[in-house]
C-alpha cells in the first residue's frame, strides 16, 4: 500500500452552525453543498484542492469531548495559510477582528505557527513553512521550539 495524501478530516461537533460558521467564516473554507437528506446533520468544506477536506459531523451539546493534554486522540489539524511572516501577521489580525484568541505562537525553525481552538476545543495550528527551512535537515525539524515574534 502507498498512501498519497491525506485526504480528509472528519470531527464530530456539538453544534454543527456554530462550528459551520468557524470554519467557513474566520478560517475561510468554502462551504459545499449538503445533499438535502443530510442537511442539518453535516457539513463539507474545500479549499478547492479536492472535492472536500473537512466533514463536521453534529453529535449534540451533551457529547463528550475526549480531553486534553497526554491522551491518545486527535491533537491538532495544522492548516497552511500562506509563504511569510507577513501573511501570518495577517492571519492574526483576522482572528482579532473574529474575536478568536490565539493561545500560543512558535517558531518551529521550519515553521512558524498560531494555535487555537475550534468551538469543540479541537486544537487547529496555522502555519507558514519558513522559506528557506530544510525539513530534510534532522536538526532543523527538531531544533528547540522558539517564541515567535510577528
């Protein structure tokens, strides 16, 4: 078997308009159209790479959410939103005009990131690849994580 790429996510949401409305609105996916027998239940959303990356499945209020800190699980989506530091600081100006806090930045050496949470908790990291970073470099993908200044 060779896998090709990674083709989805699929979460399930306590409120599908509530986090619906998150991903469309301050992450900018584009939300795609929902066969009428499952509307109300999911929603799919595309960057226009492929017929969709993102599937919300609603579960209720009263779901569970399976915590945070070491436990086995989903720890975060990281989404590429750009090639500099400039378009990061971008980003960031976006979530203070959507209210989102941001709940750390880092310099990764091969990329600097924003992190996040989506409005079930699921952690989501933004990221730019840091031009010139080799991710084939061992002491690069692993150099100690840095505060990041935008």
């Amino acid at each position: 078997m060779h896998i090709r790429e990674l083709g989805h996510v699929v979460l399930f949401v306590k409120n599908l308009e509530r986090s619906g409305r998150f991903y469309r609105d301050v992450l900018g996916f584009r939300a795609l159209e929902t066969p009428l027998r499952m509307r109300g239940t999911v929603l799919a959303f595309s960057t226009g790479r492929t017929h969709h990356e993102l599937l919300l499945i609603e579960v209720g209020e009263d779901a569970r959410h399976p915590g945070t800190g070491h436990r086995a699980g989903l720890y975060h989506i990281g989404l590429k939103v750009g090639d500099s530091d400039e378009e990061l600081a971008a980003v960031v100006r976006d979530l203070e005009r959507a209210g989102v806090t941001v709940s750390g930045a880092a310099d990764h050496t091969v990329t600097h990131s924003l992190y996040l949470a989506d409005p079930d908790g699921n952690e989501i990291e933004l990221y730019i690849d840091v031009p010139g970073a080799d991710w084939d470099d061992v002491e690069q993908v692993l150099a100690t994580t840095r505060p990041l200044w935008l």
